[in-house]
C-alpha cells in the first residue's frame, strides 16, 4: 500500500530545507557585504578626517570620546539604512504575498514576520559595531 498524499509532502519538504538553506546562505553573505559596506566608509571617513580627529586628540580629547564620535558617525550610516531597509522590505513583501495569494487562491496577513524584523534589526545594529573594530 502506498501513500501519494505522503510522497508529495516529503518531496515539498525536501524542497523547503533547500530554499531556507538557501536564503540563510543569502543573508550571510549579505551580511558580510554590509560589513565591508560600512567599514570601507568608515576607513574612508578616519582617513579623510586624520588631521581634525589628530587635532581634537591634541586639544585633550580622550580616545573613549573619540571611540565614541567615530562610533556614532557609523550609526548615522546605518540607523536610516536600517529603517529604509525595513519599509523596502514590507512593501515587497506586501507585492510579493499579494501576487502569490492571487495565484494561489489564498488569503492570510501581509504583514512582516517577528523574526524578519528582528534578523534586520539585529544585523542592522551589531554590523556597524563589528565593522568599526579595526578602523578604531
């Protein structure tokens, strides 16, 4: 006796742990292009900004505070591409799950998921913290 009802769901199973596997390689490597993203500006900012960061250093600056400008110089890059990054992210998937649910025939919620929202977040805020190690 055999059960095609059964065939069927191991095959689409199959075919889920290849396309999440997929993304996760996708969003590694992403990862790692906004790692380089954010410190290739940094670099480029501490090496255009040598002479004025030199400057504060000598009028008494304290490196903690220096840290602490570079630092927040890199979260003006990444706070505004992390929000507009997330407003992207909703109304593609708004388009994307609206065509599907046409195809399919099939409603649910449009909205984002918790853990969508909270791997972008995340990313967004501990990548610019790890890019900022070897400029400081």
């Amino acid at each position: 006796m055999t059960t095609p009802l059964m065939t069927q769901v191991k095959a689409i199973g199959m075919v889920r742990i290849f396309l999440s596997s997929s993304m996760g390689t996708v969003v590694f490597f992403l990862g790692i292009l906004s790692v380089v993203l954010i410190y290739s500006l940094m670099l480029s900012d501490v090496d255009e900004k040598t002479y004025s960061y030199g400057m504060l250093r000598a009028l008494g600056f304290r490196n903690k505070s220096l840290m602490g400008l570079i630092s927040m110089q890199s979260f003006s890059f990444s706070i505004p591409g992390l929000l507009s990054g997330i407003l992207v992210a909703y109304f593609m998937n708004l388009i994307v799950r609206y065509l599907i649910f046409i195809y399919a025939e099939n409603t649910t919620d449009y909205s984002l998921s918790n853990g969508s929202i909270i791997l972008g977040s995340s990313l967004g805020i501990f990548l610019p913290i790890a890019a900022n190690i070897i400029p400081i």
